[in-house]
C-alpha cells in the first residue's frame, strides 16, 4: 500500500495549498458583498470542514465524473480563475453537514486512510475484473482448473485475510465506498458496502463464468462488456426461454442416445459431455438473425457434427441414419467421404425470429482447423455479392477443439486476417468446445499457454469462459458474444469447458490414459438431468412435461430412421455446402459439353492496351518505369472476363514488394500517401470489378481463404499467387484435402487458379521449383488407359479431371488458357507454372493474331520449322514444356540441327493430350523420341509424360530422358554447378547418337 500512500499525499500537499488559495478568494469576495454566514463563524476552510473538501478534492482529481457535479464545478472554477459562485457556500456547508453525520469529517489523518481505502477498493474491482476468471468455477468435473494452475492470484479476496493486501481490514467489511465509473457491479447504486463489492465482484467473475477482456485497449469495448456482465440480474431468463433451452437440450442429447442405441459400434464422433454445444450455437443464431443477419457459414470438426447437422442445419434425419447403412450405393461420381466430415447447405424460417435464413455447414477433412480460412474466404465472397461490407448480413461461426485450437498454426494464420482490409469478414464467433482432452493427451501436455483460447488475444477478441454444465450461463455468454460481433464487428471466442464421455472416437477406451478423469465422467450426472430437475424444483416445467419432450423427440427419431430403411442409394449432392444455382442443370450436370473459342477482336485488344498502359485518373503521379511495365497480354485476358460481368480476384503473397509484375496493376500516386488506382476498373461503365489484394505474409490461410471466397460463386476467376512456386508447400494441407480431392469427396467444383512461377535459373534450391511431380502425381488421370477421341474429346477430358496443369511457353496461350477457365461450363482447378525469366525474354511474345477471334488454347504446340518440310528425315523429336523450350531452340540453331531435329512443346500437362501427342508421334515414325526438361529426373514431369508416351506407342518405342540427374534439392545454389548442368543436358539432347546400343 506505499504507493497509494505516497500518491495521496502528495495530493495532500497540493489539494491544502489549492484550497487554500480559494478560501482567501472567497473571504475577499465575501467581504466585498458584506455577506455574513447564518452558521458558525468559524472559516470555511479549517477544521472538519477543510477535510471534507480535501476528500472531494482528492477525489476530483481520480476522477471528475466520481464527484458530484457542484463539487465538479467549483473545483473547474477555481482552476480557471473564475468568478466565484455565491451559493457554493450553501452547498458546500451541505456536504460537510453530510459529512459529519456519517463520522467521516475528522483529522487529515483520517481524510488520507478514507483516500487510500478508496483507492484500495478500486484495485481490488480491478484485481477481479483482469484475474477473476482464474478461480471461476469452469471445470464441470471439478479436478482440473481451466488455465492449468491451481494458483490464486494474491490480489483476489479468496479469504479475509487477504484484504491486508489492500491494507484493509475485516473491520472494512461493512464501510460504504463509493464505485469509480469503471464498473457497473452498484447497478443504479453509486456507493456499496465492501462486503457487498466482495460479493458482486464474485458473482459476476468467479462461478461459472471466466471473462478474460482487460487486455482489450479499447475503453469502450471494455465498458461495453463490463456492462453486460457486471449489472445485477443481468443474467436472468424468462420461464419461455428455459423451456425452450430445456427442449434443445433433450434435442441434443436423445439425438446422440439414439445414434449410440442403433449403431453401438460406428464410430460418430459424438458430442456428449458438451451437448449444450447445440442450444448455444442456436442462441448465437437466433440472437444474430434478430440483429438482421440473413447467412450464417460455418465450420467445425468432426465432433458433434452428425448432430449440429440434424438440431442446427436442420438436416433431414433420415438422410444422416441411411450413411450408417453398409449396403448403401454411392450414386455420385467420386469416392465420397464419411459421415461426419459432410457439409450442408440449408435455407429456412428461423423459429424464434420468423425470419429467412440460410445456413451453409462447410464439409471438411480430417486435418483440424484446415477448413478455418475455407470459411473466412466462403464468407468474404458472400458479403462481397450482397454489398454486405459491414457484415450485417453475413457472419460466420467456427467451433474448434481445445487440443486443436492451440496446436494448429492455421489458427494464428486466420485470426491475422481477421482486421486486414481484403479479407476482413467484419468479425467471426468462435465457439470452442474443450474437452480438456485432446485424443489421449493430457492438456498439461499439450499446450504452453494457460488456455487453450489464448492465441485470439493476439487480435484483442475477448474470450468468455463458461462451465459447460451451467446451460443458462452458456446461453446468455452466447448472446453476449454475438451482440459484441454485431455491436464492434470484431472476432469474440466462447470456451465451452467441458469434458468427453466417451474416448476419441465410440469404439476408443480412454481409462488406458486418463483414468482418474474417466472415474469422474463415469460419475457424472448429464447435464440435461441436471437443468431439468432444477426447472422442475422451481416449477418452471412438470416432470410429466420433461418426459413428454424426450417421448416426442425419441418418436421422431424411431419415424425417421423407418423411412432411412427405404433409401437405397447415396447422393452426395444432396449434402452439397454451396450451390451454383442455375449454373448447372437440375440433375447437376453441366448444361454443354463444349467451350466456346477464347479469341477477341483486335479492337477490344486494342482498347484494352490503350487504358491498360494509361493512368486514367486526373493528376496521378506514377513512378517513372512502372506503365510500360503493365501487361498487355494479361490484361487482355482479365478484360475481357470483366466485360463479362465476372469478378476477378488476384492475390499475391507479398504483391506489392515481389518480382511479380502484377503489382503493376496498381499503380501508386508518388507524392500522395495510400492513393492507388487500378487502370483495369476504368474499361467499361458496366464492368464487374476487379479486385487486387496484398495478403499476410501467408500460404496454407491465404490460399484457405481464396478457395473459400472462389466456392461461394462460378462467377468470378480468383488467382492466388505465390512469391515462387515452391512456397505452395506450406499449404499442402488445402491443396491435398481440398483443391485435389474436393469435388470427388463432396462433388464441390471450384475454379480457383494458382499462380507459381517456376523455373531453373540458378536461383538455389528454394526459388526453382513449383514441384509440378506432386500435382501431376495427384492427377486421377490412367496412364495406361488409352482414351477414345470424339469431337468433344478436350472438353470431356477436362471435365473428368480433378484438376489443370499447364506451363505456358507464350503470352497468348497464357491469355487463352485464362480465358478458357471462365468459359468452361464447369469449373476445375488451374494450376499455372507461370514463367519467371520468360518475362523479359525477347523471344517469348505473342501477336495479336495468336489472341483474335476464332483462336484458342494450344494444348500442345508442335514443331512449325525446317523439320516438318521432310518429317520422315527428322532424327529426332525432344518434347518438352516451358522455359526449358528457348534454351533448346537456341541449342539446336547453334547446332545447325532445325532440320534433323524437332521440337515439340506441351502446354497443357495434365490431362495428357493424348490425341494431339499422337498426331505427332506419327508424324516423325523413325525419330528418337526424347523428354527434356530442365528439372531434375526424380522430378518435373518425366515420371508422369513417360507412360503415358509409352501407351500412345503401345511400348513400341522407347521415351529416352534428357535433363538433370537425380537430386535431393530442387536445384543447385552453385551458378557454376547449375550452368554446368545445364551445358551438359543441352549436349545430349542434341546428341544423335546418345542412345544409340542402350535399351530402355
């Protein structure tokens, strides 16, 4: 307490001397009006009267607002020399009179301990409203704190001896004090007992809830939520809503009694130990619709899912038994995927506000937390269609595990997007349901930090714990969370400490690794059980009513699950998470099967050059070099989808600050700070807009969020671009789970267009390779299967795809194959191995009679030169892809070789263009049939061209490779090295005579 003891007096000393002054002011006064007080005589100023003033004083100076407004308007007058007020003498008697009465206007002595008590008190509140939550009663088994450490803070009055901390006394107890304005915990009260403080300061911060807010630096977002907690009966329901929570509650539960009667050894996931996870996400929802939102996204794990599907989405329940039935037939083309990673898509009346609402349950893979940024992008891209910029409208929920929710990095990675102004969604729910167990591992293992939610504190998201087993508090700490989302459009997390009555999965036995906890949860009584004897003790509902609810709901199930008996077949479509309506036909298919040509008339290429390479806003500065480095060829492309009224998103990792040029399609005004212009937004009145974006310094959450934002619509060509192709890695998880096998596990296109450069230039291992092995070995394309060539042979083969490979030698197939992925009347993944060096390379260009009307993708562009004069001279036919292409043809030129060997080039890798690569084959029957490329043998493309050659051929004819040997790394840091390899491949490849005697 010396530090409050040193504050107060020294407010001592300068309060005496200012009132001082102001005492001798006002006898002048007085004197000059010959005013005689009708009191005593004695000055105003001396004796208990001066005390009095100095407490208010002392006060004032704390703070204004903690006096009364008299005593705040004599202190502003006096400090600013005022005249002074003739009936502040009146007054100011008045309160020493009140003073007195209560035995406070004594000795300085006494005047500076009422100080100090007081400051003392408004520690102690805030001590409480920072740490409370470390005692809050969380655990519903009462043997494991929440924060891990059974420690309580010194500064919490657990037991009265420690007011001494305070340097009060039992003695205090019953003293009033007045409460500063940072709490409400007085309701319409200004002045508590410290006793009643003590006990309102426990209720609001140490049952069954734990607020954790005071790291906010926002004041009126930590009023805002003192407000709401701290308010006497503020938490109060009427009898309605607790018969409503009970119904979902028995909701909730029989749905999983029911699942574990019929299918005893499936594994589901179930919710049970937290299955007031069903009612609090649907006060969340109800709570949000009541404040206008119309589309709630979601995502969420596999656990509780078959039941957020069933008593939230509304998911017809016999369409969720009949996925328990072995017999039934898959109906959809793809592998499908289990039970509880299916997502849904969902409109209908929302019960409790008679209001529309849609709810979209993203499906996901096993990979906790992967689908995160998939959610974020989902609903940026729905906000962005509705005009919804301060996310009234669109919202999204994520629930998360406890074990997860700490341990995955995309956690971190999504919450930094949570503010950033091309992928803030306006503020997400989260929602986590802690188990208190992750698997078989022990929290204490798990996790560093004290809770599980301590990451959202990065992003001042105020987090609300709350025992599980307390349904009314769960319920309005959800209310709460979503008022604060729709009140300051920033992300809140709700922990549902909770626990898991069974082990990981139904079939797992956790007393192996946890048997102390599991003794407890066998011992523990439902919660359901719990809340309803409580209602029925205070009569709210009957016990006939309660068993009513439960026989309702049961009969519901039992009907259900008959009609599940007559469902045959699986129709993965119908658990579809984001529909194109209108986009394919009623059955799902595309409505042709052809593609229109991708060519565009001189003029508009013309047009597009003009304003592409102009500044079409009035006195813009822009940097010297930077217009002629716009790309024409480029923006032809992203015209003309704009001309269509198709929103084109491009993002790159560090856009503005890379080698890529496409930061050049904002240009920045040199002399004015933040102000930009995008030529590409100034083409047409009509256009849709195009939207470049910066990002985080991110992968595996900014490519989440961009295939979640190109889900929500067919409509628009979302890009996202990597610094260098081989930085993709660190989001292998979204590219494995989602973008390879999204549409064969929940029949989901998607569009979305990766961007890697790519190239072996001597850059070192790490700036090289896009890996294209790793796409091209998760292409579902046979290569043994020899395909039947139709009309619509290219099309069709696209369509069966999982997704496009392509390197582009040349601006205009560039072009082409970009416009060919919105013309498509259906939508697969493009990935590019855009070109690095090939942008200022004086051979890699295009005219625009390769871009016209009429012209269209080259899948495969065969040789043009001196070789196809006399095809049957040709010694040799090397095919290759990509850059490595100009090092050939300059190789062979030097050689004097263009008529003894051809050069063919694939643009378009996967699917294999077959059909093109057999008319070449053909061409030359008595070549060498050679692969080149500049990547490494156990990478690039070889493993997946060589087979797929071999069944053109029927293995007639061996594919000889040309390139660099094996290698651990991508490539080599050593320019010498990389020359040297590069020398040597060049060498065989224009060797005639390299192959001769080996067999293949």
């Amino acid at each position: 307490m010396s530090h409050l003891k040193l504050f107060a007096a020294t407010l001592k000393w300068h309060g005496i001397k200012f009132l001082e002054k102001q005492d001798i002011a006002r006898r002048v006064f007085l004197h000059g009006q010959r005013y005689v007080s009708s009191g005593t005589s004695e000055p105003f100023l001396s004796g208990s009267n001066s005390n009095y003033v100095e407490e208010m004083y002392y006060a004032w100076l704390e703070n204004p607002g903690s006096v009364h407004k008299s005593w705040d308007l004599f202190f502003r007058n006096a400090n600013a020399g005022q005249a002074y007020d003739p009936h502040l003498p009146d007054q100011l008697e008045r309160k020493a009179s009140f003073l007195q009465s209560h035995g406070l206007a004594q000795t300085p002595g006494k005047a500076e301990k009422l100080v100090e008590d007081h400051l003392a008190v408004q520690s102690l509140i805030r001590a409480y409203q920072i740490r409370g939550h470390h005692v809050a009663q969380l655990d519903p088994l009462g043997i494991l704190d929440a924060d891990l450490d059974s420690f309580v803070p010194s500064d919490l009055i657990t037991t009265i001896d420690k007011l001494g901390f305070y340097g009060l006394h039992e003695s205090d107890l019953d003293k009033v004090f007045q409460l500063p304005t940072t709490t409400f915990i007085g309701g319409n009260e200004n002045s508590l007992s410290l006793r009643e403080i003590i006990r309102r300061l426990e209720n609001t911060y140490c049952q069954h809830i734990g607020l954790e807010f005071m790291f906010i630096n926002d004041v009126e977002q930590c009023q805002w939520i003192r407000q709401k907690f701290e308010t006497p009966g503020v938490m109060k329901f009427t009898n309605e809503e607790k018969r409503t929570l009970l119904a979902r509650l028995v909701r909730s539960m029989r749905f999983e009694d029911f699942l574990a009667r019929k299918w005893s050894s499936e594994k589901r996931f179930g919710l049970e130990g937290c299955e007031v996870m069903i009612p609090a996400l649907k006060t969340i929802i109800d709570k949000s619709s009541e404040m206008g939102i119309e589309y709630v996204i979601m995502g969420m794990p596999h656990r509780g899912r078959l039941n957020v599907l069933a008593n939230v989405i509304r998911k017809e329940l016999e369409q969720i038994f009949c996925q328990f039935d072995p017999k039934l037939e898959a109906a959809d083309e793809g592998s499908g995927d289990v039970k509880y990673h299916l997502g849904m898509y969902h409109e209908r009346i929302n019960r409790a506000t008679d209001k529309k609402i849609t709810l979209s349950l993203m499906a996901n893979p096993s990979h906790l937390e992967a689908v995160d940024p998939v959610v974020q992008g989902k609903t940026k891209a729905e906000q962005f269609y509705r005009g919804d910029t301060a996310g009234k409208k669109v919202m999204s929920i994520l629930l998360h595990g406890d074990a997860a929710f700490a341990g995955q990095g995309v956690v971190y990675e999504t919450f930094h997007l949570s503010d950033l102004p091309s992928y803030t969604t306006n503020g997400t729910i989260h929602v986590v349901v802690n188990n208190q167990i992750g698997f078989t591992t022990d929290p204490r293992m798990a996790r560093s930090s004290p809770y599980p939610t301590d990451v959202a504190r990065v992003v001042n998201a105020p987090i609300f714990h709350v025992n599980a087993d307390d349904p009314e508090a769960v319920m309005y700490v959800c209310s709460v969370a979503a008022e604060w989302r729709n009140t300051f459009n920033k992300d809140v997390v709700v922990d549902l400490v909770c626990y898991r009555r069974r082990g990981h999965n139904e079939m797992d036995e956790p007393m192996f690794t946890q048997p102390l906890m599991y003794k407890q949860i066998h011992k523990q009584v439902p919660v359901l059980k719990k809340y309803a004897d409580k209602l029925i003790a205070d009569g709210t509902v009957t016990l006939q009513e309660f068993e009513e609810e439960i026989a309702k709901y049961d009969r519901i199930c039992e009907e259900a699950y008959t009609r599940s008996k007559d469902n045959k077949i699986l129709h993965i479509k119908h658990w579809l998470d984001s529909p194109w309506p209108g986009f394919f036909n009623v059955d799902g298919e595309p409505k042709s099967m052809s593609c229109p040509p991708t060519g565009i008339s001189e003029d508009l290429l013309t047009h597009i050059g003009n304003v592409a390479s102009s500044v079409p806003v009035k006195d813009f500065k822009i940097h010297a070099g930077q217009l002629y480095s716009l790309f024409l060829l480029v923006a032809g492309f992203l015209a003309q989808i704009l001309y269509f009224c198709c929103w084109l998103f491009l993002t790159d990792k560090l856009l503005s600050t890379t080698i890529c040029s496409h930061r050049h399609h904002v240009l920045h005004d040199q002399e004015v700070d933040k102000r930009t212009c995008v030529p590409m937004n100034h083409l047409w009145e009509q256009q849709a807009p195009y939207t470049v974006c910066n990002s985080s310094l991110s992968e595996y959450g900014v490519l989440g969020f961009e295939l979640g934002f190109a889900m929500a619509s067919p409509n628009a060509l979302v890009c996202w671009e990597a610094q260098f192709g081989d930085f993709h890695n660190t989001a292998q998880c979204i590219i494995d789970q989602f973008i390879s096998s999204g549409q064969a596990k929940w029949v989901r296109h998607n569009g979305i267009v990766l961007l890697l450069p790519h190239g072996m230039e001597g850059m070192g291992p790490e700036h090289s390779s896009a890996r294209p092995e790793r796409f091209l070995q998760m292409s579902n394309d046979d290569s043994d299967a020899y395909p039947e060539f139709s009309e619509q042979f290219e099309v069709s083969q696209l369509y069966e795809c999982n997704w496009i490979v392509v390197n582009c030698s040349t601006p205009a197939n560039y072009f082409h194959v970009l416009r060919r992925q919105i013309l498509l009347p259906f939508r697969k993944p493009l990935i590019i191995l855009t070109p690095k060096s090939l942008l200022r390379h004086p051979e890699a260009k295009s005219s625009f009679d390769e871009m016209v009307s009429g012209t269209t993708f080259q899948r495969v562009i065969p040789e043009n030169g001196l070789a196809t004069h006399a095809p049957h001279d040709v010694k040799r036919v090397i095919f290759c892809t990509g850059k490595v292409y100009y090092d050939l043809v300059k190789e062979r030129k030097n050689q004097d070789l263009e008529k003894q060997v051809a050069i063919t080039r694939l643009e378009q890798i996967s699917p294999f263009p077959f059909d093109l690569l057999k008319e070449e084959l053909e061409k030359y029957p008595s070549a060498d049939l050679v692969w080149c490329q500049e990547e490494h043998k156990n990478s690039g493309y070889y493993d997946y061209v060589k087979p797929r050659f071999r069944t053109i051929v029927n293995h007639t004819r061996p594919i000889w490779y040309v390139g660099r040997e094996p290698a651990a790394a991508a490539a080599t840091g050593n320019k010498n090295m990389h020359l040297v390899s590069l020398r040597r491949f060049l060498d065989t490849a224009f060797n005639l005579e390299a192959f001769e005697g080996k067999t293949f």
